[in-house]
C-alpha cells in the first residue's frame, strides 16, 4: 500500500528557514511566510522536511489514491523558490498571467526571487486557491 512521504510536521518553520544556506533566499524565505500568513490565515507548518505549507486538506482520487496536502505552500530549493500553488482553480491561469518573472511544473510556480513578482497578484492567487480547494473538499479542510 502507497505511504505519503510529505506529511505534515512538528519541526520548526523558523528554524527550517535559519538553515537556508544563500541569505538572500533566507530573506524572501521570511518574506513568503509574511506574504502566506497574512493571505491564508493559517499558521505555517512543516511538511516533510523542506515544504512550508499552510492550511491542510484530504484528497482522494478516482483511481483510490488519498492522502493530506497543504492548502498553498512554498520551499526555497537551491535553484529556485518552490510555490505549491495547485492546478484546477479557474482564475489560476489569468492571475498567473500578471504574477511576473516564472515558470511551472506540475503543480508547482517557481520563482528565483520575490522582487520578479507581483506580490499583490500572489496574494489573490493564494487565496483563490484556498477558496477552490476549501469548497472542492469542503468537510476535509482545517
């Protein structure tokens, strides 16, 4: 049987973030937190060992696959800034479109800085987001 590897955590948002080795991404590190915080009203929590996420909801697929997500969340890898921003929300696409310098994987919006982008414009996605994932699977979210 599949055993979720990100799950949510008790380790230390704070102490996570100390331990980004660049400064600079330390920095938007505490800046997304701010950003995250204020948008979704949830208090950030490990996931894993790299993922801040906020918020918590349960999924279960057709196929029978489930398991808990974070609502919204982010990392900041080595590379790049991860922001876990899930596919499905219909403005997603149209805000992405004003959010600034990106690319996309999946399910996820990288950045390299905060300064490349909006931040007004990453805030209403957030909670566009929260929303559609709140009435998607509306008895599961904390």
């Amino acid at each position: 049987m599949y055993e979720q590897k990100t799950k949510e955590t008790n380790h230390s948002v704070i102490e996570f973030i100390e331990n980004v080795e660049s400064p600079k991404k330390r920095e938007d590190a505490y800046k997304l937190l701010e950003i995250f915080t204020e948008a979704t009203g949830y208090e950030a929590k490990m996931w894993g060992t790299s993922i801040i996420g906020f918020g918590s909801y349960h999924y279960k697929y057709e196929s029978g696959h489930e398991g808990d997500a974070p609502l919204v969340g982010f990392s900041p890898r080595k590379a790049k800034i991860s922001l876990y921003l899930a596919p499905g929300e219909p403005k997603r696409e149209k805000l992405l479109e004003k959010l600034g310098k990106y690319t996309t994987g999946k399910a996820c919006v990288y950045i390299n800085k905060v300064a490349d982008i909006d931040v007004n414009v990453l805030k209403e996605l957030i909670k566009e987001l929260v929303r559609f994932l709140q009435e998607k699977y509306p008895s599961q979210n904390e």
